[in-house]
C-alpha cells in the first residue's frame, strides 16, 4: 500500500467553511501530489510537492492550498469550501522507481 | 483539451478471453505511460508502466503496448477473471528525469468481466 494514509476518510462540511485534508507516508518519499476525481473525468492534479516547503501548482489548483513541512505530511487546504469542490481527493507519492502509488482516497461533501 | 482520451467508456468480456482496452494521447512530449485499476470506494491501484523507448512491456497477466507513431496505448488482460472486473484509467506525464508524478489521466474504461 506504499504507506499512504490520507484523513479524513470522509466529511461533510458548509460552504465557506476551512477544510484540511491530511496525507500521511511512512516512506520518505520526496514527491507527493493531491488528485481530485470527478464523474466523467480522469483524476487532476491540484498540486504538488518536491519537497519540504517546495510545492507548486497542477491543473486545478484554484482554490486549494497546500503545506508541506514535514517529508512524511502534505496538506490539502480549502481556504472556503465550495459545492464545486465537492469530489473525492487522492494523495500519491512518488517511489525512486518512478512508479506513482495512491492513496484510499478522501471523500469530501460541501453542502 | 483532452490530452488523454480513453474512447471507450465500457468493455464487456468473458472469463478466460482477453481484454484489450485502449488509450489514444495527442502530446507528443509524454514520454511515460502508467496504467491503472480502480475499485469502487478505493485509490487507483498501479498495474503497469511502459516508456517511450520501449513498445511492450509485460508483467504476468498484463502486457502493455506502446504505438508512439499512432499516439496509442493498449493494455492486454490474458486470461480474464472476473476480479479483473473495475475502472481502468491510462495515464501519461512528460517525465523527462526529475517528477514523474504529474500525471493527465484518461477518462476511464469500466471492465466488466463475466463468469
């Protein structure tokens, strides 16, 4: 399972309210990246990071914000959440061998 | 722009044939293909990845090619259980010896595998 652990697993929350999504790894990786998915769509790239305090945006990254500081921790924050951001959030690391692994995902609700 | 298209939003098999689901790309810049396997309420699971100096790549059941000419990937299933049975997603990054892990990822092919 490559170490991932992403929480929360699942929340519901209001429209303009904070959230911070959680990614967790065991294995000292350096690159790690957040996903959403969507019906209809592959997964996107919101951001990612190649390192402590280095992160940098993807395709979807309007929004969101991320923090990185420590190598085992990267955070997915929505500043005020969004019904359009409703969607389920993926965390990925990145191995030496250059082979992505997920994580279970984080099934997010903004109502 | 779709720069990953699996055209296909569907294949349907039976237990033991095989399973060819497609891929077309139109960056030529992508350089690494990585397939994927996703269950309901799961992550994507890594299956298999080709480069683009390679036109094949195997790994027990799951072979994938690499057409860059065409701008087309395939991934074979030989034989097909019905575990196989999920969402497959293709996906493409440009690599290029620093992160791999910026991934455009298809649209998804669901397989559903019959006994």
């Amino acid at each position: 399972d490559a170490g991932i652990t992403q929480s929360p697993r699942h929340k519901v929350t209001e429209t303009g309210t904070p959230v911070t999504l959680r990614c967790h790894q065991t294995e000292n990786h350096r690159y790690m990246y957040w996903y959403r998915q969507d019906p209809g769509h592959g997964l996107r790239l919101i951001h990612y990071s190649y390192g402590v305090k280095d992160t940098d945006k993807g395709e979807v990254s309007d929004g969101y914000s991320v923090s990185r500081s420590k190598t085992e921790d990267f955070l997915l924050t929505l500043e005020s959440a969004t019904s359009s951001q409703t969607s389920v959030y993926f965390c990925a690391i990145e191995t030496a061998g250059n082979t992505i692994y997920f994580g279970e995902g984080s099934w997010l609700t903004v109502v | 722009d779709q720069q990953v298209k699996q055209n296909s939003p569907s294949l349907s098999v039976q237990e033991g044939r095989i399973s060819i689901l497609n891929c077309d790309y139109t960056n030529s810049m992508f350089d690494y293909f990585l397939w994927y396997k996703k269950y309901p309420a799961e992550g994507p699971t890594f299956l298999i990845s080709i480069s683009s100096i390679k036109d094949k790549n195997e790994d027990g059941r799951f072979t994938v090619f690499l057409n860059k000419s065409a701008k087309h990937l395939s991934l074979h299933i030989v034989p097909s259980q019905p575990g196989d049975s999920a969402v497959y997603f293709c996906a493409a990054t440009l690599g290029g010896g620093t992160s791999y892990g910026k991934l455009t990822f298809g649209q998804g092919t669901i397989l559903t595998v019959h006994p």
